[in-house]
C-alpha cells in the first residue's frame, strides 16, 4: 500500500468510526449538559495531553459563546465555587490529575461533568453527568489508521463542536454574535 493510500484510507477509516461512535451518545445526557450550561454561574473545562488540547478548543468557543470560561491550570485561572460547572475530558478517566480535579470540584459543591471513554472511571464517579464516548475497539485498523487516542480525542472534538451549536440555539444568538466576542486584533 502506497503512503497516499495509508492518508486516503486513515481518512475514511476515522470518519466511518466517528460517525459510530457520536451516533451513541446519549441525547438525554446532552441535555442534562445544556442545563447545567444555563444555571451555573461560570464554565471550567480540564484536560491533559490531547484531551486538554480539545478541551481547550472548547473553552475558545465557549468565550466566543459569551460564558465565563477557564482552563484549569492556567496561571489566570479563578477558583472553581460552588455553583460553576467543571468539564473534564479524559479518555482512560484514571488519569491522576482529572480525577484530582473531579474530586475537588464535586467537593467544592460545583457541577461536574466527565467526558471519557471509560464507563465506570474514577472521574465518572465524581460527575453529574458523564457522556459516554464508546471509542475503544480492538481492530488492526484502528491500530493502524487511528493510534492511541485518536478516535476518542477527534470524536469528542466534533462532539464539543456540536454542542456548541446546540448552545448557540438555546442562547437565541447567531454566529455574528459570536464573532463580536472574537478576537478583536485580527485584521
């Protein structure tokens, strides 16, 4: 097989599997997520490695979405409260950080909600909600087309971007409402 052939067939491969994997998530638990969105007082999304990195492309648009948002871990970070809605992206849901996270904020009284690929993760038992993302499979493609994280990292990314939309309905906003709250130095 060709390199052109392995790009071609990474391709498809990862966005047959992502469809698979977004056709099972739970619209119950997304709205149960939009609710949490509108009554809590200020957003904070986690993440380490690749899920910190949608994580935080998360927290982009939650800005150009007008909520108070953070990244935990960053040095301009307030304190999560009682009251604010923490959103933990971790594929294994074990790794130490997230779950120290997890625990501190439901202790602090905030709302919790875990993203992962892990049904009964340590982070899960900590959470309000927890959006199952069913990316784990044992295929020789997957190994090939899709390794390590991937298929949880780009399907939670599509997701995150999904509800987004969702989340500018719910506002009554529109995308040029948005771009207002963009960046302002950009010619």
């Amino acid at each position: 097989m060709t390199q052109e052939m392995v790009f071609s067939e990474s391709i498809s491969y990862i966005q047959r599997k992502i469809i698979d994997i977004l056709d099972n998530v739970s619209q119950e638990e997304i709205d149960k997520i939009k609710k949490l969105f509108f009554s809590s007082d200020r957003i904070f999304v986690y993440g380490a490695g690749r899920s910190g990195l949608v994580a935080k492309a998360f927290a982009i648009r939650l800005v150009h979405l007008g909520f108070q948002t953070f990244v935990i871990g960053e040095t301009i970070t307030a304190p999560v409260q009682k009251g604010d809605l923490v959103i933990i992206v971790s594929g294994s849901g074990e790794t130490i950080p997230a779950v120290m996270t997890a625990e501190i904020a439901h202790d602090l009284g905030a709302y919790v909600v875990s993203i992962t690929a892990k049904k009964d993760s340590e982070i899960a038992k900590y959470a309000d909600v927890t959006l199952f993302i069913s990316a784990t499979c044992d295929e020789v493609d997957r190994r090939k087309y899709a390794p390590l994280g991937t298929l949880f990292e780009a399907s939670v990314w599509i997701l995150l971007d999904g509800l987004t939309a969702d989340l500018l309905a719910g506002k009554n906003e529109s995308e040029e409402i948005m771009r207002s709250r963009h960046a302002t130095l950009e010619q």
